[in-house]
C-alpha cells in the first residue's frame, strides 16, 4: 500500500510539473525580449535595470534544512535588499561585506547578479532554467510513479504468488532507476549549459535500456529463474558412478547388480 501511495503523490507532481514547461518557457522567453528601462522605475516594470548594491553579507547555508543560499544587499541609499539563490555558486560564494555587485532588476524582483569580474548568477526570482527544471522533473516523477503503481498493483492481483511479487519488485525498482536517471540528465544538462532538448536526447536512450532490463528481468521471475536454487536432502538419491553415470551406485542398485549376475542367490525384497 506504501508504494501506492508514493506512486499517486510521484504522478500528481509530475503532471503538475509537465503543465508547468509551457509557462515557464513563456517567462523565460519574456525575459529575453524584455527592453532596458530608459529611467529608474518607480514601479514592478517588464523592462530590465541595472541596480549598483553593497554586499552586507552572504551566507551559503550549507547544512542547514530548508534555508537557501541568500544575500543582503544595500541601495547606494541604504535600503536593504534580501536575495536568494538556488545555489550558491558561482557568485554568492565568493561575496563578501563591503563588495559591489550589480543587480538586474525585472519586475520588482533582482533577478541576476553580476559581480566585479562579470560572472553571472541567477537568483530564486530568476527566470531562467525553470522549464528545464520542469521538464526534467515531470520525467523523473512520471517514470518512477507509473512504475511504481504498476509495480504496487501488481501483488494485489495475485496475493500469495511468490514469482508475481518478485516480478511486481523488479517493476519498482527499475522505476527507481528510471527517475534517477532522469535527475542525473537534468544535472548534467544545467552544469554542462547544454540546450533543453539534451534533457530528453539522454534520458530516453536509459530509459529504454531499463525498460527492456525491466521486462527481461520481470519475465525471469515469472519463469522462475529468480527462484533460489532448491537442494535435495543429503541420501536422498543414489550417487552416480563415474564409470557410468547412467546407473547409480547406491546399496540398491548394487543388489540388484548382484543378484542379476548370481542365479543362484535369491533377490532381497
């Protein structure tokens, strides 16, 4: 019942997360084409500025549960300014009290931040990546939960059958297999800059290759060739004679030998 649940959970987020690609394209591709400001907004703007700050401090967060990396960050007048990052490379990590870095400014929110050496960091407010992020996630969490329920229906159908929930078990597991592969493409494609279409180009390649190792392996656990080897109680049968390994050479068949060869000896019953 436990897989159940985690494949229904698995599913509804993967769906949530594939309906998301579109918007998050749109976003992103808003962004790009957004103008720069003529003048300092006053207001939440679809236009992009450039805004000098002061580093007041940088804290990476690094094992601590549930907080981002974050920066605060003062106006030339002053004001503060808290900003967080999905990671904390390349810039955050290397921002200390007193540096100037420059923000870019897109509807209310700083969106990216340079520092004195030109790199470049998306914030949490960042457009950019998300539908990656999105598409890699609907991948991971589709794959997994549709093998999970198969995998967890599976034992309900056939209660009591050994082979049936093995083969139900190989189902889950390449399930698992399946969606961490999907993650790890996701990260290759955001360390690598690589396009959105990597994303599927690699995952899809592992997943057929699990998927077939899925089927293989399901169909050898129906067959049995999952079964542990089954061995015969010690004297349970004759040992076979080297000589002639059709016949065996126990007690028995030694009287019987005998008793064949000697007419004149009356056979053991």
């Amino acid at each position: 019942m436990g897989w159940l649940v985690i494949a229904v959970v698995t599913l509804v987020v993967g769906v949530i997360s594939a309906f998301e690609i579109r918007e998050a394209l749109a976003r992103e591709g808003e962004f790009r084409a957004a103008p720069t400001c003529a003048s300092v907004p006053v207001e939440a703007s679809g236009c992009l500025w450039e805004q000098d700050f002061t580093v007041r401090r940088a804290a990476t967060n690094r094992g601590k549960k549930n907080k981002s990396p974050e920066a605060d960050l003062s106006l030339p007048g002053g004001e503060p300014w808290n900003v967080t990052f999905p990671h904390s490379d390349p810039v955050l990590s290397e921002m200390r009290p007193g540096d100037h870095v420059v923000g870019l400014i897109w509807h209310g929110q700083v969106v990216e931040v340079r520092d004195a050496d030109g790199r470049r960091q998306q914030t949490s407010a960042g457009p950019v990546g998300w539908a990656e992020d999105r598409l890699g996630g609907a991948l991971a969490c589709v794959s997994f939960g549709l093998a999970a329920l198969v995998g967890g229906l599976w034992p309900l159908f056939a209660r009591g059958d050994r082979r049936h929930a093995k083969a139900a078990a190989v189902v889950r597991w390449h399930g698992v297999g399946m969606g961490v592969a999907a993650i790890l493409t996701l990260w290759a494609q955001a360390n690598n800059d690589w396009p959105m279409w990597a994303i599927p180009a690699l995952w899809g390649p592992l997943a057929l290759l699990l998927l077939a190792s899925m089927v293989a392996f399901a169909v050898g656990a129906l067959r049995g060739d999952l079964d542990p080897p089954v061995h015969d109680p010690a004297g349970s049968a004759d040992p076979v004679d080297p000589v002639d390994p059709v016949g065996p050479v126990g007690p028995a068949a030694a009287r019987e030998e005998l008793s064949a060869n000697s007419p004149g000896i009356v056979r053991d019953r």
